[in-house]
C-alpha cells in the first residue's frame, strides 16, 4: 500500500506549488465521465500528491461551449471559489506539461463515493445555501448529485466545473431546495466583495480575463448583480430543463 501526502494536512498554496511543481506521474483512468480524467500522482519532496489530470485534447466538444474551453473553466471555477473565501473547490492549476498535453490539474480529495446530494439528510442539505449560490454565479450547466464530496472531516468539497461561465443562462442543478428563500447575509456580503473583485482591476480580473470571453465575463458579473439586487433564492427558468443528466 502506497502512501500519499494527506491534503487535508495541505494549505492551499502548499498544494498548488505542488501542482505547479512536482513531477506528475501518470496512474490510472476515471472511467466514467464524458470527458478523458485521469488519476496522477504529482511528486516534489518524498511523498507523492494525488491529483486529477483533465487534458485539453481530451475534451469532448459541446456545441454550446467553444472547444478547447473547458479545463479553463474549471481553473475560474476555482478562482471564483477561493476570492469568495469558501474554499471549497480543490485547489487547481492549468499545467503544459502533463502526460497528454496542457490541461488542468486539481487536488484529488479522498471522500466516500457512495454519499451524494441524494443521500444527504435534510439538515445536511440546509448546509448547500452557498453552494446553490455558487452554481449561479458560475451559472453551472451540471451540478450533479456527485459532484458533492465530503472528506473525512465532514468538510464539503465541489468538483467538476468545465461547462461553466456561459453568457446564456445554462444554470442545470440537483440543489433546488431553497427557491422563494431569502439569501443569508452572510453569503451575500461574500458574493458583494466578489462583485467588486470582478468588476475592477486587479488580479482575479485580470486572470478572469485571460479564462473567459469578454461577453461571459461581462455575464459573470452581471449574474453577481443580480444576486445582490434580488436576494432570494430563484425558482428554474420556464421552458428550460433545469436538471443536469444523469443526475448523478
């Protein structure tokens, strides 16, 4: 039995100089999705770090996204998570040199597969507040009931975020349980401060930008507007499947 460096024991940016740094190794395929992942470990001292490695080539082309996109998504994704102060996307990298090709690379966290949004109990659901929030603002095209992940400390992980970020409302999700409900204010003094963080110049701008085209950043912050200006959970579009397939 191997051992790994445990991330829970990680900072974020131990994590993502790892990531950044160390020497990935190529171990196994996620069978599963629609898109190539696979399994690598990441070494830069004496242990290796566990990551999933997500190559640009293989990306199954959507018709909606523009190719070649998606792994982009999934670094903003993280951006976005971490300029709100929630942490809950794994910390994730776009690396160059990975086994296929450029693509991205993200702390793999250990976590119980068999427990998804569907086996959460009712208080525990009451817990997803920020993460319906988050999925609107990244206007999520397929937040499915498995891409919750619950490390062994009980702290909530999100993953899978590369059909993200459109300009069109695209917003698929399993976390419909507050509609009509007032957003916290908690969450909303968050989703204010990342409204100023989007909108001048600076940093998360400025690699928003490098990630997303100008219409779907212009998208990003008028969504964060709209959070703001109506604080209540919203119901789904009309004439829209607001459910992502499979839902797990």
């Amino acid at each position: 039995m191997e051992d790994f460096l445990d991330p829970l024991l990680l900072t974020t940016q131990q994590s993502i100089d790892i990531l950044a740094h160390g020497e990935i190794e190529l171990k196994g395929q996620f069978v599963w999705g629609s898109n190539y992942t696979f399994l690598v470990y990441v070494q830069q001292h004496e242990l290796p770090l566990q990551a999933v490695y997500k190559p640009v080539k293989g990306e199954r082309e959507l018709w909606d996204f523009p190719p070649e996109t998606l792994a982009q998504r999934e670094f903003g994704a993280f951006l976005v998570s971490e300029a709100l102060g929630w942490h809950f996307v794994p910390a994730t990298i776009i690396r160059e040199d990975g086994p296929y090709g450029a693509g991205m690379l993200q702390l793999f966290i250990p976590h119980d597969p068999e427990k998804t949004y569907f086996s959460l109990t009712d208080d525990e659901k009451q817990r997803l507040k920020a993460t319906a929030i988050f999925d609107i603002i990244l206007n999520n095209a397929d937040r499915k009931g498995s891409h919750l992940l619950y490390d062994r400390t009980g702290k909530l992980w999100v993953i899978d975020h590369g059909i993200c970020f459109h300009q069109e409302p695209k917003l698929r999700t399993v976390i419909w349980d507050f509609i009509g409900e007032p957003i916290p204010e908690n969450i909303l003094a968050d989703v204010r401060n990342l409204g100023k963080a989007v909108r001048k110049k600076g940093e998360l701008r400025e690699k928003l930008q490098d990630l997303l085209l100008p219409g779907e950043l212009s998208a990003l912050s008028a969504r964060i507007e709209g959070i703001v200006s109506h604080p209540i959970f919203p119901q789904p579009a009309e004439n829209f499947r607001p459910f992502p397939y499979p839902l797990v």
